[in-house]
C-alpha cells in the first residue's frame, strides 16, 4: 500500500480489504493466520502500525479462513472500499 497524498494517513484510515464472494458474502481476514503468515514468509510489515507518510509504502498481508469447497465454487473478489478486483 502506498500512500499517494500528501498528508499523512493514520493507521486506524487504512482501508479495509474484505474478500467477498460472487453473492456479496464478505469475508474478514484472520489476524493471527494473518499474523503468522508474515512472520513465516519473512515480509516486514514493522511500519504498517504508523502512520503513512506521503509517498511511502507498506506491505501488509491478509489470510481468510474458508472451506476449501466454498473457495471451489463461483467468483472471488478483493474489496478495498467500493472497488473490486476478481481473484478467481
């Protein structure tokens, strides 16, 4: 994420990512799944409780917990406010 204004952005005006099925279901990410996973694959994520200075980035990582049925079925999407990006 990369904050492209020019004033900063506290860490509580990230914008929240949701992944979301073909029926609108959103889904929430998993913060201890989350959590591991950065720590696991190594991705250093010690700026993402500070505040964004403009025309800084970050890299954050996001885990959703669902069934591997539920994933294999229709389209997936990433929301980040009122935009979608179709994953699968």
């Amino acid at each position: 994420m990369k904050n492209v204004s020019d004033e900063p952005v506290g860490m509580f005006d990230y914008p929240t990512l949701n992944l979301v099925d073909e029926k609108g279901t959103k889904y929430e990410s998993d913060i201890d799944a989350s959590s591991n996973y950065t720590v696991e694959t190594g991705i250093d994520n010690s700026k993402i409780l500070s505040d964004l200075n403009p025309d800084i980035s970050v890299t954050d990582t996001q885990v959703y917990e669902i069934s591997k049925e539920k994933f294999a079925t229709g389209k997936w999407y990433i929301q980040v406010g009122d935009a979608k990006v179709q994953i699968k």
